[in-house]
C-alpha cells in the first residue's frame, strides 16, 4: 500500500503560481485538455461572493478564486486585455470588505483578505459590498476599504453586470 501510495502521489501535478501573481491563485496546468480559450477569447465574468471562512482570521478563498481565473486563462494563453473581472460581497461576506481599522475592532485583528483585494484592484478588477449587506450588518461607507465600492444591492450589482455580457460565477 505505501508503494502505490508514494506512487500516486509522486504522479500527482503540483500547483503552480503565475504568471499574473506569484504568490496567490495556484492552479494546476492540464494536458492535452479537449476544451481550452484561445489567444482571442474575451472572458468577463462577475463573482457572487457570499461566503464566510468558518476561521474569522482565515481569508476568503472565493476573493482568491479572482486570483486563480487570471493566472490560470493567461497562463493558458488569454491575453491578460481580454479578461474582465468584478465581485460583490454580500451576505456572510460582507466582513471582507471592512478595512484593517474597522476589522480590528470588530474581530480583534487585521482583515486577512487586504492584501488579496489590494492585489485584485492593481489588476483592475471591479469590487463592490452589497449596500443592504452592509446596512444590516452596521458596516458604514467610511469603514469600507478604499478599493471596494458601496452598491445599492448586490442583486444590482448582478443584474447590471450580467446585462453588460459578465457570466456570473457562483460557488
């Protein structure tokens, strides 16, 4: 058993990270795939993002799902031009928009999603809180970090992106 096991494992394709980020959004690279873009596909795509890590100081890792789409289609040969991306936070989310001041009084620590959003706003990725999110959760604009904007709903949000041509993406 622990031949196969050794076997198994030592067949197994590791993560790689790039070429959009080096250090976030690790994917695997597929050989011989029967379905893959091309140099000339256009993706756009918006991501409904309302779910919470069951660890208050673990990041979100549907936020660096975004991370994982442009390093794996640029890796595969889409041009980084060709892909536009946006998410909203809502729901159980909604935490994740909280900038560091906001976030340590609430939960005691530095919000661990800051780098993945700063990151994702450095490639020009939309990123919105549901206002009504907010609202009930007693979250204030001036609490929201500098590179999230406040919607109305995050069903507006969804509604308008997806009449532009975004697929919505929902995990």
């Amino acid at each position: 058993m622990g031949l196969f096991y050794n076997y198994c494992m030592a067949q197994s394709p590791k993560p790689e990270y790039g070429p959009v980020f080096n250090q976030i959004g690790a994917t695997f690279n597929i050989e011989d795939v029967d379905f893959a873009p091309n140099s000339e596909t256009v993706l756009k795509a918006i991501f409904d993002i309302d779910y919470k890590p069951k660890d208050p100081l673990a990041s979100n890792s549907l936020i660096s799902s975004l991370h994982r789409y442009l390093n794996m289609h640029v890796r595969n040969g889409v041009k980084k031009s060709n892909i536009s991306l946006a998410f909203v936070l809502h729901g159980d989310s909604t935490k994740d928009a909280l900038n560091n001041e906001a976030y340590k009084k609430r939960y005691g620590s530095n919000n661990p999603n800051t780098q993945l959003i700063k990151t994702l706003s450095e490639h020009g990725v939309d990123m919105y809180i549901c206002g009504q999110s907010a609202a009930y959760s007693g979250i204030s604009k001036s609490e929201i970090m500098p590179e999230i904007k406040l919607a109305l709903s995050s069903m507006t949000v969804l509604t308008i992106y997806q009449s532009e041509g975004y697929s919505l993406i929902k995990f």
